[in-house]
C-alpha cells in the first residue's frame, strides 16, 4: 500500500464523515443557537430547555435522509473492500 493509497483513504473517509454528519451537526448548532437567542431575550436560564427541541430536530434529519446516509455509508464501505481485495489480491 502506497503513501498515495493511504491519503487517498483519509480523504475519502474525511469527506464522506463530513458529508453524513455535517448536516446533522449543522442544524442541531441552528437549533442551539436559536433557543439561546430565545432564552438571552425571555431570560429563562434553564439548560435543559435546549435538549428536547436538538433531539426532535436531529430525529427528523435522520428520518428524512436516513436512507440517503447509509447509502453513503455503504459506497464508501464497498470502496474500501473492494480496494482491500485489489491490495492484497
């Protein structure tokens, strides 16, 4: 296995990480933010407050692209084996 391989592995488990779970992080962060917006204006200082409506928002990405994530998932996990059978074979 070259150095090239190598890299060339990384980038594409970096990219495919970001590109499932980027979304999901992205929205949750919109979430957070917005509810501390609303609890800095209402001065309601409870820390719970932001779990419930982070929980709803990230079960609804992953409801919505489930199916396109694990698709991701699984070209990414054939690529891999099927670079693993061509290094060793």
């Amino acid at each position: 296995m070259t150095e090239n391989m190598v890299m060339s592995v990384i980038k594409e488990a970096l990219y495919t990480s970001l590109l499932v779970g980027g979304p999901i992080l992205i929205l949750s962060l919109v979430v957070g933010l917005l509810i501390s917006i609303f609890q800095a204006t209402t001065q309601i200082q409870e820390q719970t407050l932001t779990f419930v409506p982070k929980l709803i928002v990230i079960a609804l990405i992953l409801a919505v692209g489930g199916n396109w994530m694990l698709q991701e998932i699984m070209k990414f996990t054939v690529k891999m084996m099927n670079m693993i059978a061509t290094v060793k074979g």
